[in-house]
C-alpha cells in the first residue's frame, strides 16, 4: 500500500529549474488542478545538480518502492510529467538502494518497484535526482503526488451486503487488488522453479553487436547462443535461450547504446510449469507501465513493468504482445538513437 511523506524539500537547487508548489505533492489530494513540480528550461535535457528530498518523521519498513501521480493541470495526458529519474533510499545517513525508473503518461496512480525481493527497512528519506521530462514544455516536469509503497497491516470489514473491505490503521480503504495473504509471508511475489528466454529475430541485424541483453539481474544459470562480453551477452544464434533456476523475478535490458538494431521477438516459459502467454495487446508500452499475464502453470502469473526506454509514442516502439507467448521489443528498423529498453518480469499468485 500507499503511504504518504510528511516532508518534501528541494536540497539542491539548478539554475533554471523552479519549485512548484512541491508541497502539493505530499498533500495525499490527487485529483487537482493545481500545478505542482517544476518549471524548467526548454529541451528534455535530465537535470544535473537538482535534489528533491521527502521524508517521513517515523521510519518505515517493508519498502518496496514508490507510488507515483504523475502530470499536472487539467489535462493528465499531455506529457507534461515527469519522466526518467534516480530516486536514492535512505535510512538515516546510509544508502540502502537506488531505483532508476521513469514516470509515463497518463494520469492513474503508477507503481515503481524496487528489483524483486527487494525489501527496505528503516526509511526515512527519498531523494530523486537526474529528474527529466517527458515533453521539452518548460512547464514541466509536473507531479500531483509521491507516496512510499510498502506493505503494511490491513484490516477486514465485511458490509451487510456482504462485500469485504479492507482498511490500514489510519482507517483508510485499501484497493483489495493490493491486499496480500500474511500466511505466505506478506509478499505478493512468489518463486517458480525455472524460466527460459527464447529468442528469435536475434543476430540479424546490420549491428549484429547491437541486439545484446545487458544488465540481466540475477545471472543465468545457462545460456545458448549468447557471448557474455562485459556486462552484456551477445547472440551468435537468431534464436537463443537464456535459463534462471528458483527466480522469483528477473531484469534485463534490450540493446547496447549508442546503437541498437532492428526488432527482435522474446518468450517466456518455465519448463516445469509451461508457457508464460499475454493478452495480444499490440500498443507500445511506455516506461512504467505494468501488464499482467495470463494464468499459467501452478497458478502464477508473470507482471512485466517497463523500467526505462523510449516512449510508447517513438518511432521505433517498445514492447508489444503480439499474441500468445510473444513480446516483440523494438521494431524492425534500425535506429541508432534509440536508448535500450530495461524491463523486469516478477512472479505472483494468479
């Protein structure tokens, strides 16, 4: 669940970048005109120096991330919020975790979480830096609302009509999307016994050194088809695989800057438990969105969130579920500008 900050400052300033109204952001009001965030200089360029700092005057625990209220105005889908940031934990003077995300567009509440299994003890302060946008308006980047997400306690209240409600101690409402069972130990994210990426489409590009998987957290157990050079592995193979044992989620990213080549196709399955397949959904994702699989073995579902990359709008696209099993990252056309795209798959109960 949701749990409000008690305290939002700037503590580094950047010339040209103006507070707005930050303490709108805290307030817990999401449904507002009111601008709140910054103004800043015309261009996309991410800030360098700025810091904005929350914090909360009783440490909190069980932190998975942060929740987001992303844009500003009247109109929550005109790409005038936030959009790729650093966000720094902190309990006290020590650094537990780092979360490099992004905000997207559009206006309902977005979830930010932490690398799977992450949980944070002791926090008492955020601090976002490197803020971008995701329009060049110099009225931007704007944000209603910046809440901690954490598990917490909830309580059971069944209506006469026999609806069960579920409410935190504050006596707030707790969406029951959001309610996990204490008996498997509060998580919502469970183990499978193995993954397997599939490839196809790898290695056919014109920079066949391009179309790497970099940064996969945590290492395979196996791979086929790929090189590992540094941090990223290389297919020799237009289909390639890639085997975890035990994950409860994992990351990757598609890509090695400054170039990457044409689309390529990925799937998802556990050999103990079967094929991982998705609502066809053929429009681009943005950075930070979430889709959800279908039920597979085991009663499990996989959650894809789009971490970091180029928005649902570029014109090479992101990522698409084009029927059945496959995700189709990239388009098939070369674009040497484009960023790599990070995603994370995480493991819950169906």
């Amino acid at each position: 669940m949701a749990v409000q900050f008690t305290g939002v400052s700037q503590t580094a300033s950047q010339a040209g970048w103006a507070p707005v109204n930050l303490a709108a952001t805290i307030d817990g009001i999401t449904a507002t005109a009111t601008l709140s965030g910054y103004n800043s200089p015309a261009g996309n360029v991410p800030s360098t120096t700025l810091q904005v700092t929350y914090t909360h005057t009783t440490p909190q625990s069980r932190v998975r991330g942060l929740r987001l209220w992303n844009q500003g105005g009247g109109n929550l889908n005109d790409s005038d919020g936030l959009g790729p940031f650093t966000a720094d934990f902190y309990a006290g003077a020590t650094l537990l975790a780092t979360l490099v995300t992004s905000g997207a567009n559009g206006g309902a509440a977005q979830t930010l979480l932490l690398p799977p299994g992450t949980e944070l003890a002791a926090v008492d302060r955020v601090v976002l830096r490197s803020l971008a946008k995701l329009s060049t308006s110099t009225v931007a980047p704007l944000w209603r609302e910046l809440q901690l997400l954490e598990f917490q306690t909830v309580f059971p209240c069944r209506r006469r009509s026999g609806v069960l409600e579920w409410y935190d101690v504050a006596g707030n409402l707790v969406p029951a999307a959001e309610v996990v069972n204490c008996d498997t130990g509060g998580s919502p994210f469970v183990t499978i016994p193995d993954l397997r990426l599939t490839g196809a489409a790898f290695g056919d590009g014109p920079d066949p050194a391009g179309e790497n998987l970099c940064g996969v957290i945590p290492t395979p157990v196996a791979t086929t088809g790929f090189t590992l050079t540094g941090v990223c592995y290389d297919p020799t193979v237009s289909a390639p695989t890639m085997d975890w044992t035990l994950p409860t989620g994992i990351e990757l990213e598609y890509g090695n800057p400054p170039q990457t080549s044409g689309g390529v196709f990925v799937s998802f399955s556990s050999p103990t438990l079967g094929s991982i397949t998705w609502v066809t959904n053929g429009t681009s994702m943005s950075p930070g969105e979430q889709r959800t699989s279908n039920v597979f073995g085991g009663g499990r579902r996989a959650v894809l969130t789009y971490l970091s990359g180029p928005l649902a709008t570029a014109p090479s696209q992101t990522i698409r579920m084009t029927g059945g099993a496959t995700l189709a990252i990239h388009l098939g056309t070369t674009d040497s500008t484009t960023p790599a795209i990070r995603f994370r798959l995480d493991f819950i109960t169906a």
